[in-house]
C-alpha cells in the first residue's frame, strides 16, 4: 500500500510506488522483468490505451445513447434522471457567497429511495464557455452535430504474421465532441504530468516544448503549478499556444467526469418524491487571489439551472451515518457550514416520528458553526421551530467572523460549555456523536473529544484514543467529512503547507534509502 496526498507530491510518490509495487508483483509471480533497472515510468508500465497518431478514428452513426444510459455505461451503477423543482440561496444577499437549498423530483423511483444520512451522487455538466474554448484549439475536429464513435486499431499476432482491425472503443458512447466534454470528460482538472507529456511532443514552439517537458516530471514545481494556477485544460491551450490537440486525443486521454457527492437534506417520510440538497456554491480566485475566477463544477450548474432542467443522479448508502434504530438514545450532531446538510434531514425525520407516529424520541443536541450571525445561519428557522417541538434539547452556535467578538469555532463550544455533558452521553447514556464538515475541522473536534474523555473519565491521551476507537466500532461516533475542500483559501493553503512538509520530508526518506 502507498499513500499520497493530492495537495502535495502525490504523483512523485506514486511513482516510487509503482515501480516497487510492479518489482514485487514480478517476484511473487516469478514474472523476469527485462525493464526492471530502467528509470522510464513508461517503460515498467506498457500502457495499451496510450495515445499515438493514427491509433484512433472517429466513424460517423447514426445511433444516440440517451445521457442516462450513457452515464450508466461509463460508470457501471444506475443513474437516474430527476428534474430541479426550485433553488433557493439561503445566505443573506449581502453575504458575497452564495449557499443554495436544491429539490429535486424524484417520483416513485425506486432505485432513488434512501434513509436520513445517505448521500446523493450527482453527474454535473462542464461549462459551455468552457467546452467551446478547448473545441476552439482542437484539430481534426468532426462536424458539430455529427455523432461518432471512437474506435481504435487493434494489433494482434497470428500464424500468418500482425492482423490489424478496428475496434469500437468502449470507454464513450456513441455521442458529439460537444457532448462528451459536456458530460462525459473532465477539462477542469488540472491535467496529469503524462497527459502534458502528450502535449510537449505536439508543442512546435522549443521554449513551451521545454516548459511542458519540465512540468512532466512531476517535481515540486508541477505541485506548484498546479496549485497556484488550477489549470483547466482551456487554460493549458491558452497558454501553450504551439500545441494543437487532435481531437482523438482529448476523447481518450482526459479523465472520466466524476459525479459529485452531496448529503441528502430531506426526510423521505416529510418528502416521499423529493431529494432536497444544502450545496455550497465554490467560487474563488488562483495565484493568490490575483488569478482567474474558478467555478465549482457541480455547484456552479445547480446554481445556473432551470425548474425543470434534468439532474442525472443516484443514491449512495451511508449505513455508519444514520440516526440509531433506538429513539430514546441521545445524539450530539455537530456541524458548521454545510455539514448541518444531513441533520436537516435527522430534524425532519424526528419531528415526523413525534408529530405523525406519537413516538417521543430522545432530544438531540445541535452545535452549529458559520461565520455571521445574521448572514450566515443556514435553517435557522426551522431548527428554532424543532427544538420547540422537543426535536432539539440545546442549540450551540459558533460564529467565527461576527463583527466585534472573538472566533469561536465549534470545538471551542464543546470544549468550553459541554465537556461534562459529552462525556456523560458517551459513556453513562451510550449515546452517538455525529460529526459533519471538512477534514479540518473533523480533526480538530477529534481532538477535542480526546482531551475530553481523558480528562472526565481520568485517562491518558492514549487510553482516550482507544476509547474512541471502540466508540466508532460500535458505530456511535460517526463522521461524514468532505475532504479538502475550497471552503477558504487559508485552510487550504495551511493543510497543503503541512503536506508539503510531510512530502518533502518523505523524499528525503527516500532519497537516503
């Protein structure tokens, strides 16, 4: 197993990986590997689907794979179309960002059901403008409207000596170039040093041929590049004005578009044809604040589209994440920003359970975080109205940028005003804690909870984290965390200077080994 961090010196360390990885692989399966003492990346690992010229065609049909279908061929699960019923920004107008409550019409689909705490994948699609500028600077483009199927030559050996025939390549459906960089291929993504190493052999002009060659390396500074400038691959076309892409070349070497994962922020039993989803619009500029406007993918579409428009998506389960089957244990959810997502959902399915079921469910315990008061408090009426019809005990609230008072940041409300309380539900009640938002603050109400327990059930840091350990084997401390994201730029840019740390110490490591 390797491990690597994609803010800092994941592809050098991948690199080491993989040639351990295939040397291992070759002495436990008695395999001689004749390119074992070569540097060349390339050389241990002989990749088929490796771009050349002439390898690949288009051929014209006249079939149409609807986008469902197609997004179920490419990522081998069901997707299903729901249309956007309404958008609403939740975040005061003079807050600057945006924070948007998304529904969707579900019906009675099956394969859309879910539970409070499950997630919904959703298949976005990239920007026009986008789209249009990297079509603006490819060559041996097919017709516009024409719909083509990419297939490529297949070289096999016989008794009679190399047979060559085409094939169709799976990878696309039968589609436009406009519709596979719509919703098919990512061209946001800063490109792969190998995908740039493909663009420095078409480059014609020396000096952004040798430009291009330097990024493929995948040092220090392609990390760099990559993170000050976010690249799109516009961008890359734009900046390397000698390269003129084939089009085969885009459709089979740009990586797949990824759906985006967001917690569902409804009760199915409040809202039996209804998906509603809490969605943080990403906005932000590169190069220090100096660059460029980025947009987030799937953000920005919600955002954008109308009542009506079609949201292919799915579900995914989140089993470790559900309200406990006993009602009458006590939960603390905390969450600041979006991560109130999934309790909007646990709120609405206890105050269904109280008002339609007569069940009297044990009171949970919200901590909210955000940074102002008046601008930034996502459902503030609805949780007021919960807690007081018995959904919610107490309701904390940091705020970390109101005018004139100091940060207060959830762990700090823990920390200072429910150490005694957290500890008791933990261990005297045998209750659940929920944790939701970024990796960063996850961590941080982690550690908090460490010292707590230490020090209320008189333990070492060591024995507390054990303590913990056997609180998530019993599913009672659960985290839902969204990994880095571009919530703001200073935590970010801390967490990538930590990597940066570790990564330059770990070639170190390696460069003595």
């Amino acid at each position: 197993m390797g491990e690597g961090d994609e803010l800092c010196g994941q592809e050098d360390l991948f690199c080491v990986w993989s040639k351990n990885i295939f040397k291992a692989a070759c002495e436990v399966f008695c395999i001689d590997d004749d390119h074992g003492g070569q540097d060349d990346k390339n050389s241990i690992f002989h990749n088929d689907s490796t771009w050349k010229p002439n390898k690949y065609r288009f051929s014209i049909v006249a079939e149409v794979t609807e986008l469902a279908a197609a997004l179920c061929h490419l990522h081998k699960r069901k997707v299903v179309e729901t249309r956007i019923i309404s958008r609403q920004n939740l975040l005061h107008e003079s807050s600057g960002r945006s924070t948007i409550l998304v529904c969707l019409q579900i019906g009675d689909t099956q394969e859309l059901n879910y539970v409070p705490g499950d997630h919904v994948g959703i298949h976005p699609t990239n920007q026009e403008e986008l789209v249009e500028k990297v079509m603006e600077r490819m060559e041996e483009l097919p017709a516009f409207n024409d719909v083509i199927r990419v297939e490529t030559l297949l070289e096999t050996q016989t008794e009679q000596g190399p047979q060559r025939k085409w094939v169709s390549e799976k990878r696309l459906p039968p589609c436009t170039v406009f519709q596979a960089l719509s919703h098919f291929l990512d061209i946001t993504t800063p490109p792969s040093p190998e995908l740039l190493e493909s663009f420095a052999e078409l480059a014609t002009d020396p000096k952004e041929k040798k430009e291009l060659e330097e990024l493929t390396q995948g040092t220090h500074k392609y990390e760099d590049w990559k993170w000050e400038c976010v690249p799109t691959i516009a961008d890359v076309l734009e900046e390397f004005q000698s390269v003129r892409v084939p089009a085969s070349l885009l459709l089979t070497q740009l990586p797949l578009l990824q759906p985006r994962y967001y917690s569902i922020s409804s009760s199915p039993d409040v809202y039996p044809s209804e998906i509603h989803l809490t969605v943080a619009v990403l906005k932000y500029r590169t190069r220090r604040d100096q660059g460029p406007v980025r947009h987030g993918v799937c953000s920005s579409w919600l955002n954008h589209i109308s009542p009506g428009d079609t949201v292919p998506c799915f579900i995914r389960r989140a089993p470790l994440f559900h309200l406990p089957s006993d009602i009458s244990v006590p939960c603390m959810l905390v969450g600041p920003g979006t991560g109130i997502a999934p309790y909007r959902s646990f709120w609405q399915q206890r105050l269904y359970e109280i008002e339609n079921q007569g069940w009297k469910p044990c009171a949970m315990i919200l901590i909210f975080g955000c940074r102002h008061s008046q601008m930034d408090h996502l459902y503030k009426e609805e949780v007021m109205v919960a807690k007081e019809k018995g959904v919610f005990k107490e309701i904390y609230t940091a705020y970390s940028r109101d005018p004139g008072w100091k940060k207060v940041y959830v762990q700090e409300i823990i920390q200072t005003q429910l150490p005694v309380e957290l500890f008791h539900i933990l261990n005297s009640m045998k209750g659940h804690l929920y944790v939701c938002g970024d990796v960063t603050m996850a961590q941080e109400v982690a550690k908090t909870v460490q010292e707590i327990i230490a020090a209320q059930g008189d333990m070492s840091l060591n024995d507390a984290a054990t303590y913990i350990a056997k609180l998530q084997d019993e599913n009672r401390y659960h985290e839902d965390i969204f990994g880095v994201t571009l919530r703001t730029r200073e935590v970010t840019t801390k967490i990538r200077s930590t990597s940066l740390t570790c990564w330059q110490g770990t070639k170190s490591m390696i460069g003595s080994a």
